[in-house]
C-alpha cells in the first residue's frame, strides 16, 4: 500500500530500532492525510517549519534510526534541499518543456483506456462481494472483453513508464534450483521452500517489494495482476473503473468494521483462485504494506501467505543518480513533479523462479512470509528492517517538524 506525506503528527521518539530479519513488526495502518505541498520546488526548507529546525546532527541521526526511508539523492530530506546551480537550470528546462509534454500524453493514455474499460463493461454487472462492503471488480469478464482489457492494459502500462522516462528496463531471472540451502539457525524443515520449475503447480500470487507507485505500473505492463488498494481508489475519476478492471480488493484502513475479516478473505479466495484456475488473474502482494528507498526490506505481513499457494518473488531497484524514483518520505505530488522531470528514469527487475512452500510453511504462515523475505533480501542485496509504517510516519513528522500526535497511530493493524 502506498501512502502520501503526513502532517501534523509529533515526532516521538520510537523504540529502540534494530536491523534484525526475525524482528516483526510493530507497524499500524493509519488513514492517510494526504495535504497538497505547495512549496516552491526549488527552494530549501527541509529545516524550517513553524516548530523549529532540525540541525544536521538531529537529521542524521533520523536519517540512521529511520534508514528504509531516508533519501539520499541531490534532492535531500523530503525532496526539498538545497540544490546545485546546474541541478535548479536542469529541473527550471525541465518544468517547461518535458513535464508539460509528458503530463499531456500521460492523461491521453489514461484516458483513452478508460474508454476501452468503459466500452468492455458495458452492459457487464461487475463482481460484487456480498462479505465485504463495496467490493466489486470486472476482473472475472470472459471472452473478447477480458481479451481487449489485458492486452490493452499491458501494452498502454509499458507506454506510460515509456511517456515517465524509463525508456528501457533491465530484468533478469535467477535459477535458485541449485543454490538453495537452509538459513543460519534453521533445520532443513524450516528452509526456504523448494524452487523447482518442473512443478505443474499454478502459483497465485506475486510477492513484490515495494518501492514506488511505479511498481503498479511495471506488474500491469507484466502481468496485468490485481492489487490491494485504499477504497478511495475506486471512486476516483478514470482509475476507478480501471482499478475494477484489474480486479482490485479495496481496503478502509482507518475502518476497525469487522469487513478487514472479509477483505483478508478475499484476498485469501483470489489467492487459491488464481493457484487452481488458469484464467483467473494473478494478485498482486506487497506484503511489506508501505514504501521504501529501495535499499531495505520491511516485516512482512502474513495475510497474503495464508492460502498456501506458490508464489512468485519479483525485487524491483530504481537505480538513480539526481533524483531517486522510490515513493519514500516525499509528498506525492513533489514526486510526481520531480519524477516527470527527469529525462531518464531507470528500472532494474529481479525475477525469481516459483516458490512453492513445504507443508510446514502451509501451516505456518508467519514462517512462510519471514523465508520468502529472507530469499528476497539475500538475492536482491536488501537490508532487513524491523521497523514499519507507524515509525515512517514519525519520520516524516519529525522531518516537518509538526507537534501533534493522532490516535490513530494505535489503530490495530489490517
């Protein structure tokens, strides 16, 4: 799940933070309170807020308690330090010629696949959950229709990370068959699954890290896979329907209604869905429930390892050298800005074979998530953390300087 900047939280201090890869996670989903940054782009104010400033010592002690989520490209904390002579020309050229451009053929392609979503679905009643409230999709549809939509969906996806600047993506397959041995610490019982691709066995998910709102774009353009999203999503203009479309399981995460139980089990169903059922669409897992930098790998939640079906582990990196693509402490609206006016953008993917659990990993979900994480970390050279999304959003409260703390930091977690 991605989220936008917060404001108005109070930096507490969290508890004392180790990079451990057995720690779990004390994270708790909050409702995202999403407020435009309107702050010049190319001013500093990284420091400043109505509260105080934060000195370099303070930031780089946040910056080492709160590593997953600390950026370190030219653009500093937040997106807003202060920038070289040459960095300020590039991104003054860039907002009035590349980012108009790419705003312009951005909103054409949405648009036009909304059309063809819209054109799908007509006189099509989609799927509706009678479990959890507002939960509907057409990713179900049979025939032509289901036909026009991937393809479309597949295609017009890879176009707009063209339109976003990553003109080439680099992936590459590792054959883990011969390679795997049991953990530190871990009999052969506890291990990391087994890997063998002569299995018949369908998986139903793709277990992802999460790194940027790009990361959706990437897995439609692959493999066109539903998603959790925030409820919102699906009553947005144009990405509503389009949402529906890739069969999306929509979520309230502020909610403590008793529908979380019937979301987990939806997800669960869509899961053995697409394990049992070639034509069913894949679901799309980013277990870690919140973004990252790119460099580190958070507690993974077990909800989506409950069905016990195989999945297929993807590591995604945004390598960078001005500005970083990763969706981590920056208010979305900057990112967006920043991300679109950089002329190359780059991703490298990292595809792992089907992982399929052994029947001790079946029955023991938490196990099953902490080996899937361990396998990601070793072979996308990620730093395991055991800090989460409530530790993120004190980040970035104490980046803004802000002096209130919302009890909803205590929500329980979905």
């Amino acid at each position: 799940m991605m989220e936008t900047e917060l404001h108005d939280v109070k930096p507490v201090p969290p508890k004392g933070h180790v990079i451990s890869p057995d720690s779990p996670s004390s994270a708790s989903p909050v409702d995202d309170a999403s407020q435009k940054d309107d702050r010049p782009l190319l001013k500093s104010d990284s420091c400043s807020s109505s509260s105080g400033r934060i000195s370099a010592e303070s930031l780089e002690e946040l910056n080492k308690k709160f590593a997953a989520f600390a950026r370190h490209d030219v653009y500093g904390p937040l997106g807003r330090g202060e920038l070289p002579l040459v960095e300020k020309l590039l991104l003054g050229v860039a907002c009035v010629t590349l980012l108009p451009l790419r705003v312009v053929l951005a909103t054409l392609i949405l648009f036009f696949y909304y059309l063809v979503c819209r054109i799908c679905t007509l006189f099509s009643s989609p799927n509706r959950d009678e479990a959890a409230e507002e939960q509907e999709d057409f990713a179900h549809m049979r025939g032509w229709r289901r036909t026009v939509v991937v393809s479309c969906g597949r295609f017009l996806s890879r176009v707009m990370l063209f339109v976003f600047g990553f003109y080439w993506i680099s992936e590459s397959f590792r054959d883990l068959e011969q390679e795997q041995s049991p953990p530190q610490g871990k009999s052969s019982s506890q291990n990391d699954g087994k890997i063998q691709s002569q299995r018949p066995e369908r998986p139903g998910a793709i277990v992802c890290n999460h790194v940027s709102y790009v990361d959706i774009l990437y897995h439609m353009s692959s493999s066109f896979s539903s998603f959790v999203a925030k409820r919102s999503v699906g009553k947005l203009p144009l990405v509503g329907l389009i949402s529906k479309c890739l069969g999306c399981v929509f979520v309230q995460r502020e909610s403590k209604s008793s529908d979380f139980k019937g979301v987990a089990g939806i997800v669960i169903e869509r899961v053995k869905e697409s394990h049992e059922d070639e034509s069913a669409p894949m679901m799309m897992l980013f277990p870690e429930g919140t973004t990252t930098n790119g460099d580190f790998l958070l507690p993974f939640k077990t909800g989506g390892f409950l069905a016990g079906a195989p999945v297929i582990p993807v590591i995604l990196r945004y390598p960078y050298q001005r500005f970083s693509a990763a969706w981590d402490s920056i208010s979305g609206f900057r990112h967006v800005i920043l991300l679109l006016c950089q002329f190359v953008n780059h991703l490298e993917v990292i595809r792992l074979p089907v992982y399929y659990p052994s029947q001790e990993e079946k029955t023991d979900p938490k196990l099953y998530a902490n080996n899937i994480r361990r396998l990601m970390a070793r072979e996308g050279d990620l730093v395991m953390s055991d800090i989460g999304l409530a530790e993120k959003r004190i980040y970035i409260a104490a980046l803004n300087g802000n002096n209130s703390l919302p009890s909803v930091l205590h929500h329980k977690d979905d």
